[in-house]
C-alpha cells in the first residue's frame, strides 16, 4: 500500500489524514511500533504485518501450538503438547468461537489475519530460526489469533491442580485435598496497583504493576502503539492477536490486570466403552449414549508419527485416559470442560470496544462481555474515576466441582444456566489506594486456591505510611511515575518468617549452625542479588523442603512408586503433580499446621541448618539465581546479557525459584508498566528482551539490562520523536476497507447444514477479488496438483474465478466449517461443460468439483471430507431436478475415488480432456433412498 497524506503531528509536517487504508509504522529508539491509520480496520491490518515482520517465528510457533502441529518441526519433546491440543479441540473452539462474532469484530480480526499473511514471509526471512527448524512460514486462517488467545491461556486456571488434589485427598484423606494450596507451579499471576489522584504528585489517578509469567524469548508481550481517528493507545499486546487486551493506555483512560485465581474449568471422571462398530459411548445420567470420536496424526520430526484418538462427550473433550471397557483408578478418562468450548463466546467482541474506551465507564461496559482468562481489573481515567472488578465467565455449578474430578455421569455435578456474579469494590478512599496481587481478595468467591497475601500485604506497605499522615487521613507520602519502579523491585521475602521462627528454636545446634543461625536471624530478609544472606536461606529453604519430602508423614505424596505421576496422567501435567515444588511452595503451610508434629518440624529446620553450615559454600543469590528463558527451538542457548537477578517467587520483584529444585527461574515479571493519567508521556515500561523477536537485530535483546536493573524506558508519544521505519515506505497492496462480501463468514449462505460431531457447514459464494489469495494459497500446493493450477498467479486464480462467476451454468463456492472456510465447492451443468462432450450427459445430471483446505483432510481429522460431502450432496439434491451427481476426479487420484466409492458413488469410464485423463464417478438420488 502507497503511504498518504499524514497529520499535523508528524514530522513532514502535512495535514489532513490519507484515505481509511493508509497506514504507517515508526518506531521510537527502543525499537517500539507506533502504527497510524486512516481507520480501524487499515490499523488492524497494519499490526497484523508489523506483528509478522518483527516476530515471524514466535507466530508460527503460535500457530503451530493451536493446531497440535508442533512436533512436525520440534521434535518429540513436543508430542505432550500436541496431543493435548488436538485431544482438547482448541483449534475447533477456535473456529467455533469466531463464527459467533459479532460481523464487525469478524472483520476486524479477519483483516488482522490478512496483515499477518502479507508479511510472513518477509518476516520469516529475517528470522534464522526457519532455516534451523527446515520450516516455512504456514498461512493463518481467520480463527487463528482466536487459537492463540486460547492456547496461551488455557492453563491459566490451573485444572490440573485438581488431579494433585484427587491424589492428595487419595493418599493424606480428603481433608487434607488443599494442604498445599498455593499460587504454585505453572500458574500465572502478577502485580497492580493504583494510586488516585490524592496519592499523586499531578493530582491524577496512576496505575502501575507487572504481569508474572513465563519468561520467553521473544516475550509474550509487544509494546505497541495503535493510533487512528478512532482512538490512540499505547499497550502491551500479545503477538498474533488483535489490539491491546491487558494493560493500555489510551489518554483519556488507562487499565491493568492481574489473573484473578478464579475457577471456571471442570474436570469430569468418565466411562467410556468401544461398540461393535468401533464407536465409542460414555455413560451419562441417563445411561450410554454414542459420543464424538475421531483420529488425528501427530508428525514427529526425527521419529515415528504417533496416533491421537479424539473423543468428546457432553462435558467436553477427553484429554486424559484412553478408551476402556472396565473402569480403573489407575487408568482414569478425565473430560474438560471449559466456558469457550461450551458457549462459543472467547470474549474477542470486547477488544475493539477497550481501543474505544475513553472513560472507566466505557471500559466497565465493555468488560461486561469479557470471557477468558478471568482476570481482576484496574482502570482509571482523567476525571478521576476508578475501577476495582472481576470480569470473565465463571460458570454456576456445585462447590465440589472446583475442589476436585467429579463423576460426569452425576447429573449433580452439571452447569446450570448462567454465570456466576462477579465482584467489584471501590478503590480504598482512605488511603487512596487499590492492590491486586492474585491474593484471597476480590475474587475469592470464585476460586480455591490463590496466591500467599505477601506481595499484596507488601505493596500496600510500601505505598503507605505512618498513621496520621495528612490533614484528610490519607497515608503516605505523594508519589510520581518515576517513584513506582521502587515498588516494582522490592525484594522482602516475608514468607521466610515460619522458617526462621523455627530455625531460632531449633536444639541443640553445633557452633558452625549457630552461627549459621545467628546470621540468618539478623538478616534483612532481602533476597538481593548482591546478598550471600539470600543464598544461604536459599539452600536451608531446599534443604528443609527435601526433609520434609521424606518425612513419613508425606511418603505417600512423595514415594519413588508414583504410578498416577508417571504413567496415569499426560507429562504434560507434570509441573501441578511434582511433590518437592508443591512442598516448596507450601512450606509456610507445612512448617505451620499439624501434619507434623512441632518437635519433627523443629528437628527437620534443626538438620538442615547443621547440613547448609557444614557446606561453608557462599556465594551472592545473583551467581545462583539466573533467569532461564523459554524458547521454542530445541538446543538455542539464551545469551547471557545481564548480571545476577534479585527477587524470590513471595517477592513483589518476583522472580519465581523453585524452592527444592533449582535457584534459577523461569517465572517472572514478564513485563511492567507505569500509566500515568495526568501525562500519557510520562508512562513507562519495560520487555525483558526488546520489541525484536529476531535474533541479532539491534532491538532483540536492547531491553534486557533495563528490566534487569529495575528501570522503565519512557513511553513516546510525540511523533515528532519517532523515526519513519523502512518498512513504512515499502509499497503494499492492500484491498479497501473490507465490506461484508470481503469477509467469507459474513456472506448470505446458498445452503446450511449441521453434520453431527463435525459443526455446522455453510455454502456462500466466491468473491474472487476477496478470496484470491486464499485460493491461490489452496490450489498451488502439492497436494492440489490434480487442480491443475499449479504454477497460477494469484492474479489468473482471480480472472479464472472472475471467469467461473459470469456463467449462468457455473457457480463457485466457499464451504465453511463453523464461520471457517474448509473447502472449495464449484458445481456445473455438464450438458455446458467440456466434460459434457465426454460422456452421454443424461437429464438431471449435475456436476461437482471438491478442493479441501490444505490445513485440513483427512490426514488431520478422520471422515472430514466425508463431512463436507454429506453437506454438498445435501446441497445438490435439496434440488429436485438434480438426480444424479457427476464428478470427474484425476484418475491417477486413487484417494479421491477410494473417497467416492466409499460415500456411494458408482465409478465410470475414464475420458480424456485437454488436461487430465479422468475417471467418472455417478451418484442417483436411488442410491441414497432419496427417489
């Protein structure tokens, strides 16, 4: 696309703003896009190619993730999770979820998608990891970013906690099912407070914070800015999906998250037995009944392919067990059950409504439609008004339900109509303060387990002060953007009080303990990177969490005999079923209640201080306590571009160790910000890496001392400041702002039709000039080289379907599957086709051609091709003057006609055309018990 004319803030100068589908990008010295737009749309479109550009290869590994095709190119370390993708039906939650948008949010995220198309492959050639891998960049469907939302996030409630639960309650009794309740491993959560306009040096509201997760390398998280005369807003978006959900800024109001800690997925224990025929039923409350099953193949590069049988019930997708006729406890069959899956709503509506938000309560309406993750929100806007709430979807059902797996043929166990309701508060007027830190607060209510209270006690610590200070009781002193960074990288850890309480009774300890002692209880209790005190409470903290470990008390948690650990359950869950990080996260607990009696607590505390003194090992907590990033490609070594980390998993500078396992950290603040509501100029942030996923360029890694040190970069909002790109003045081709036509799910359907276990199929009409590059993508793959089109420009597939639509006797069609498009459906009158002249053309015939998309088939999902032939054949014979069906298949496609004969099609003679020899194959409504 051509660049316009741009507004008077711009550096050249030149008013007026170009037409709604110019777009630029610049791009501040951090390397930060900052994308204007003439419209909404054109600006979804231009994050969509910004996005493909600056992180090709973190988005195909997205994609990848979605559709449980990532051990293709990653090998078997990768099988758990693409058999949990596929068995789980993410990428048709996805599709499902998109067909119910609503028709302006469709289109919104389809030109996202068309963005993120056109510039993969420049993208991909910038990224060295494609060649490393031997993988090309794939094409993203228009549901795509709906499956990344999804795939990032649905761990986040932490299901699997529910299985160490049922193990707990198994082995310890079931009063002891929440013994080692805490924010533990694999969960995410964060940081974020706000500070109203009292508490402030301008007078105006504050928000500030950092969201914990995984570190990943390139980050979770992009800095972005999205600017168009519909608004502009700066955020933290998350790479391959639209907008800025989390945490943005958009002038006139600023909002922020933390994971609530909610519970809103199930998990069912089911009874599955193979029929005769090899189906598979399940028992429900009202007996058994035939389920939903199917078989998928996971590529494994370097190693065989690996069979994934596909099985849904009325409670969800089974994502562990096998199908058994005799249940067993040590072979269970566990459904999920998850809001999207069940009500089709992913929550993508509310995304252009937060761009659009210019008050608290445009942003409190719009997060009224807010589904997945179930979040605690805080916003704030320039008059001054708040916002404390949850928002999300909680579905209503039985307490038990969230404790444990419960026996899905219970009717008691069900959902009921509705969701539940969801808190909100107003911020403190005392002390002008509001604080999130995946604490029992807000959303108590709707959770079990959350995080320990310190981060969240801490910070309302730090942000407060003496009682009595000011003339309206307000407490603390006034604070600036600048001052939050302090909040930001404070390191007390006090849940080592329980510990040291008990290391200060501990008996009758030889000299190098008592000294060890003496030394620990004068210690600031700072987990510092320069401090040898941190490391040393460090190593009694594992020492004491391994003692416990063999304490017979929790034998049964932690023996080496663990067959529901290794074999019952997929690896996948392994991080929620490992006993010694679930003891180290619930030491406080364990070192407090009566599990133990007080006297073995003391003399494991009491051990383990003679065995850290006798080391004599010291060294600072920052030599020990490194991050270690996530990264997708096997055998890439993270640079090691800062120095020590401080902080510990209870610290608000929290830098998740494994206590029991290793000093080093894979959790972590996976970016902070600071919204300053009185200048948006003066807001800051910080990536751990840069806004560059590319490895070598100058803004991949520039962000990384930064973060580590504890400093913000500042937030630019003058354009003046910013540089014009080289990508910015690259001419793109670019279609105008999509109308309904352009946008395959919104077009009036010729046929409709529901095949049961597959989802709803609906014929519409080509648009060539909106669908080229889609098809050109289809029929110039290796597989489609019976299409014939092989070597086709997409501009001769669109003068072919141009062509194709002219005729009366001819038509095209896109078949989608849930909103998605599928396949490519084109029927002809034969007595008007060259194939006429090849055959004795009988009255009534009527011909069809098939193309299926090439990210589906049959070597994806069994019996999806005989799925859409159920719907096109009950699309061609709801015509009574069709009594006949005629295919013409390439005879050398021995696929193709096994499939005909297979659905009922009786085979004919071959005849040649002008570019194929091929077999004819006949279908009578007879055949069917149709006549």
């Amino acid at each position: 696309m051509t660049t316009a004319d741009v507004d008077s803030e711009r550096p050249n100068g030149r008013s007026g703003h170009g037409p709604a589908d110019y777009f630029e990008v610049f791009r501040d010295d951090w390397g930060i896009p900052h994308l204007k737009a003439g419209g909404a749309l054109a600006l979804a479109r231009a994050q969509g190619h910004n996005a493909a550009l600056d992180r090709a290869w973190q988005l195909e590994t997205e994609r990848h993730r979605v559709l449980g095709t990532t051990a293709a190119y990653l090998g078997a370390e990768a099988v758990d999770w693409d058999r949990f993708a596929r068995r789980a039906r993410l990428a048709d939650t996805a599709r499902r979820c998109f067909g119910r948008l609503a028709p302006e949010t469709a289109a919104w995220v389809s030109v996202y998608v068309d963005g993120v198309n056109a510039g993969l492959a420049e993208g991909a050639a910038r990224a060295p990891e494609f060649a490393a891998a031997g993988l090309a960049p794939g094409r993203w469907e228009p549901w795509t970013p709906l499956g990344v939302w999804l795939s990032t996030h649905i761990l986040f409630a932490g299901f699997p906690t529910k299985l160490w639960r049922e193990e707990v309650a198994r082995r310890l009794g079931d009063g002891r099912a929440t013994l080692f309740a805490t924010d533990g491993p694999g969960t995410s959560g964060s940081n974020g407070w706000l500070l109203t306009g009292a508490r402030t040096t301008t007078g105006a509201p504050v928000i500030a914070g950092d969201p914990h997760r995984f570190i990943e390398d390139p980050g979770v998280y992009q800095q972005i800015r999205l600017a168009c005369p519909e608004f502009d807003v700066v955020g933290l978006a998350v790479p391959g999906v639209p907008g800025i959900a989390h945490f943005g800024h958009a002038g006139g109001v600023a909002w922020a998250i933390t994971n609530a800690m909610a519970d809103y997925q199930d998990l069912y224990r089911e009874q599955l037995r193979r029929t005769a025929d090899g189906g598979v039923e399940a028992l429900g409350p009202d007996g058994w009944y035939a389920v939903h099953a199917h078989t998928e193949t996971v590529e494994v590069a370097g190693g065989e392919p690996e069979t994934v049988e596909v099985v849904e019930t009325d409670r969800g997708p089974v994502i562990i067990g096998d199908v058994h006729d005799e249940p067993s406890p040590d072979a269970p069959v566990i459904s999920l059950r998850y809001p999207p899956r069940v009500t089709g709503d992913l929550g993508f509506d509310v995304l252009p409504a937060l761009l659009r938000a210019r008050t608290v309560a445009d942003l409190d309406a719009a997060l009224d439609g807010w589904v997945e993750p179930v979040n605690v929100v805080l916003a704030a806007d320039t008059t001054g008004a708040t916002l404390h709430r949850v928002a999300g979807h909680v579905p209503v059902r039985p307490h038990e339900n969230r404790l444990r797996v419960v026996p899905a043929h219970d009717p008691a166990y069900a959902w009921r109509e509705g969701a539940e309701p969801l808190p909100r508060t107003e911020v403190d007027p005392v002390t002008g303060t509001a604080v999130m830190a995946n604490e029992r607060g807000l959303a108590a209510p709707l959770g079990i387990e959350f995080a320990p209270p310190h981060r969240a006690h801490r910070i309302r610590e730090l942000l407060g002060a003496p009682p009595g200070a000011g003339e309206r009781g307000l407490t603390g002193p006034p604070w600036s953007a600048a001052d939050m960074a302090a909040v930001h990288t404070d390191t007390r850890l006090a849940s080592s009080r329980q510990l040291l309480s008990l290391l200060a009774w501990a008996p009758d300890l030889g000299p190098d303990a008592e000294r060890l002692r003496d030394r620990l209880l004068l210690w600031d209790r700072h987990m510092d990177a320069d401090s040898t005190d941190a490391t040393l409470y460090s190593r009694l903290r594992a020492d004491v969490v391994h003692r416990l470990a063999a304490h017979p008390a929790l034998r049964p948690v932690t023996g080496d005999a663990d067959p529901w650990r290794s074999a019952a359950y997929p690896p996948l869950f392994r991080p929620w079923l490992a006993a010694v990080p679930r003891i180290g996260y619930a030491l406080e607990t364990l070192l407090t209640v009566g599990l133990l009696p007080y006297e073995d607590r003391l003399a494991i505390v009491a051990a383990a201080a003679e065995a850290v003194a006798a080391a004599q090992a010291e060294s600072p907590w920052g030599q020990v306590h490194r991050v270690s990033p996530w990264q997708a490609l096997p055998g890439a070594t993270p640079e090691e571009v800062w120095p020590g980390l401080a902080g510990d998993h209870d610290c608000v500078l929290s830098t998740s160790s494994v206590p029991g396992i290793t000093d080093l950290f894979a959790r972590g603040p996976a970016a902070r910000y600071v919204w300053d509501l009185a200048r948006r100029e003066d807001s800051l942030w910080v990536v751990p890496f840069g806004a560059s996923g590319v490895p070598g360029s100058a803004h991949h890694r520039d962000q990384s001392e930064l973060w580590a040190s504890g400093r913000l970069a500042p937030v630019v909002t003058d354009w003046n400041l910013l540089h014009r790109t080289e990508e910015s003045t690259t001419t793109m081709t670019t279609t105008p702002e999509p109308t309904t036509s352009a946008v395959p799910a919104l077009r009036p359907a010729v046929h409709e039709q529901k095949v049961e276990g597959f989802g709803v199929v609906r014929l519409v009409p080509v648009d060539p000039a909106a669908d080229a590059g889609l098809l050109h993508g289809w029929v110039t793959e290796e597989r489609a080289r019976f299409w014939g089109m092989a070597d086709h420009t997409r501009e001769q597939v669109r003068e072919i379907y141009e062509f194709v639509g002219s005729l009366p006797t001819h038509h095209a069609y896109l078949a989608l599957r849930d909103g998605v498009p599928a396949a490519l459906f084109q029927t002809y009158e034969p007595d008007a086709d060259p194939v006429g002249e090849c055959y004795d053309v009988q009255p009534g015939d009527f011909g069809i051609h098939l193309l299926i998309a090439p990210a589906e088939g049959e070597g994806a999902v069994k019996g999806y091709t005989d799925a859409l032939l159920t719907a096109f054949i009950g699309y061609v014979f709801s015509d009574p003057a069709h009594l006949r069906v005629v295919v013409e298949p390439d005879a050398r496609n021995e696929k193709a006609l096994a499939r005909m004969v297979r659905v009922g099609f009786e085979l004919g003679p071959e005849i040649r055309k002008p570019e194929k020899t091929a077999r004819l194959a006949f279908l009578t409504r007879a055949a069917l018990g149709l006549a």
